[in-house]
C-alpha cells in the first residue's frame, strides 16, 4: 500500500485566460445587456447595428471590474469615441 503525500504539490491560483470574465451575479450591468440584447433582436441579430449598446455594457463590466480595463480603441469603438476636447474647436476661427 502506497502512503498518500497531498502535501507535495501546493495549488497556485492564476488569473483567467484573457476572454474569461466572472458572470454578473449582482447584476450591475443587467440594464445595459438587456438593452443591448434588445437591439440585436431588433436587428435580427446583427451586432454592427447594435456597437453603441455594446460598448456602454463592456464600459459598465469595466467600471464594475467584471472585466480586465481596456481602451475601448482595442476593443474595437475608436469610431464611437468622441473627439478630445483640444480638437473639438480646432476648425473654428476666432
């Protein structure tokens, strides 16, 4: 009979792979995913038509640390992004 060593190997925790997110248990983002589920209904599931909704929920996910922060430019929304404020009035003259 062999003796059972559990202590040899010790268990290290990582972080999920990149992709991998907790659920939303508490519901904090649940208003922003209902309205962006909604807009892919109406749209017959189209996700091009819904890129605003879906951009407010990863901002929500992010806020609530749902998920790891990102620019939303690698996120893909670097044409829903406002202008910074220094360009805004840059083609209007004194």
């Amino acid at each position: 009979m062999s003796a059972m060593n559990f202590g040899s190997k010790t268990f290290k925790p990582r972080p999920p792979d990149k992709g991998s997110f907790p659920l939303d248990h508490f519901g904090e983002c649940k208003s922003f995913k209902e309205k962006f589920m909604k807009c892919l209904s109406d749209n017959r599931f189209d996700n091009s038509m819904c890129r605003l909704q879906s951009k407010e929920y990863l901002e929500c996910r992010m806020d609530n640390q749902l998920m790891t922060r990102e620019p939303l430019e690698k996120l893909g929304f670097k044409d829903l992004l406002e202008p910074p404020p220094s360009q805004s009035g840059a083609d209007a003259k004194p």
